[in-house]
C-alpha cells in the first residue's frame, strides 16, 4: 500500500469497496455507517473539509434517485411492452421499499466516494503526496 501517485480511477475504485483512497487500506469505517475522521494507516484526513457530510448527501441522493428512475422508467416500459396490464400497486410498494432503503444501504459507499473527491480535487492535502 503506498500513497505515490495513484489515479483518480483507483482513488475512486478504492473508495467504492469502502477502502482509503489514498493508500487502499482496510478499516477505515465504524461499523457500517460511521466513517473513521482519519484512516487508521496513513493518516488521510478522510472526513475533509467543513460540509463533507454535504458532499455526502448529494452522492448518496444521486445515486439512490438514479436507481429508483431506472426502476419506475422499467415499470414504464412494461407497460408499454404489455399494453398496460401491469398493476401498479406491486410496483409502487416496491418503489416505496427502495426509496426507504437504498439511502440506508448506499450510504458508506457515498462517504468513501465522496472522499476519494476530495482526495481528487485537493490531491495535495493527503499524507505522503506533494
């Protein structure tokens, strides 16, 4: 694990298994929703600047809306492909689950993402980088 030069592509697929961006280490949360200030190996500031958290909000509700258009623009086009003999309760209740639970389930991701930005856009704010 080192914290040379890394792309913006790695910083972002480490980030993605909930790894540092910076150096790719392990642990960087408590538990599932608490994310760590500093990474435990290298030091990384991973909560960034005031308003992270912000930042973090805005990639999750991203993220979570995107998956619920693709899942009501798919009820769309079975109608279409059916001529309209889809029940729409079924499909609503299953919306209603997702807009309930995927904020909950994509939320550690978006921190780790939404710090592997920062990392990007301040690249010589990290441990180990000039």
């Amino acid at each position: 694990m080192t914290a040379g030069k890394v792309t913006p592509a790695r910083m972002l697929g480490r980030a993605l298994v909930r790894h540092c961006p910076n150096c790719g280490a392990r642990g960087i949360f408590h538990g599932y929703f608490r994310l760590r200030e500093h990474c435990p190996t290298c030091g990384f500031h991973l909560t960034g600047r005031e308003g992270f958290f912000l930042g973090v909000w805005v990639v999750n509700f991203a993220v979570c809306e995107g998956l619920l258009f693709i899942l009501l623009f798919s009820y769309i086009l079975a109608l279409g492909a059916t001529g309209g003999d889809v029940p729409v309760i079924p499909v609503l209740s299953v919306a209603l689950a997702f807009a309930v639970l995927s904020p909950i389930l994509v939320y550690p991701f978006a921190a780790s993402t939404w710090s592997a930005a920062e990392l990007i856009m301040h690249p010589d704010e990290a441990p180990g980088r000039s």
